[in-house]
C-alpha cells in the first residue's frame, strides 16, 4: 500500500496546500467493503475513535520527523501535513459513527 497517496494524489507534491479545508473535511468512508458485514463490531469503531482522539499536531509532527531528508518535503509542507493529520483526525472522530451508520444500515440491525 503506499501511504504517500493517502495525503496527495499521484503526481502531487506536499505541499503546504495540504491543509486544505478540503482535505480535513473530506467526508468519503473508505474501505467499508460488503466482505466486512459480519466483521464490523461497534467495539472497534469506539476503539479507533478514541485512538483518533489521540492524535494531535505534536504526535503528527513526531511521525513526520521520520521522512527521509532525502524526499525534501520543505518545512511549510512538513507544518501543513502536521496540521492536516492532527485537524483530520478530530474530523473523523467527530464523524465516522454517522458514517458507518449511513453507509451500512445493515450494521445497525
């Protein structure tokens, strides 16, 4: 999987346009596949919620430290994609149970 796709799309450069209200407020559910019907559990989604509470700009901005000085993410970008990752996470959390419960009613049931 390459993880680089999940904040750019291919040809993209990080870039300080990253925290884009765009990008924060994206309200797509990605990967709820019917194949998850008898595998989803409301544990599981309380469980990423809190662990998406957990992320903040200091956490996010610890992670990005580790890109290789090698790919030249340019220290706006590096602040940008710091904030897109820490505003995104409340996002979600704030979120995705309205998601989940749209996108699959039969979950609920």
């Amino acid at each position: 999987m390459d993880h680089g796709l999940c904040f750019i799309r291919s040809g993209e450069d990080l870039t300080p346009a990253l925290c884009h209200i765009d990008k924060i407020k994206q309200s797509h559910l990605y990967g709820l596949f019917p194949e998850f019907k008898g595998r989803l559990r409301q544990s599981i989604i309380d469980q990423s919620i809190a662990r998406l509470r957990e992320m903040d700009a200091g956490v996010a901005q610890a992670v990005i430290a580790t890109v290789p000085r090698e790919w030249k993410v340019a220290p706006e970008a590096c602040e940008a994609w710091a904030e897109l990752i820490s505003r995104r996470a409340v996002f979600v959390a704030d979120n995705i149970q309205e998601w989940v419960d749209a996108a699959a009613p039969w979950f609920a049931s």
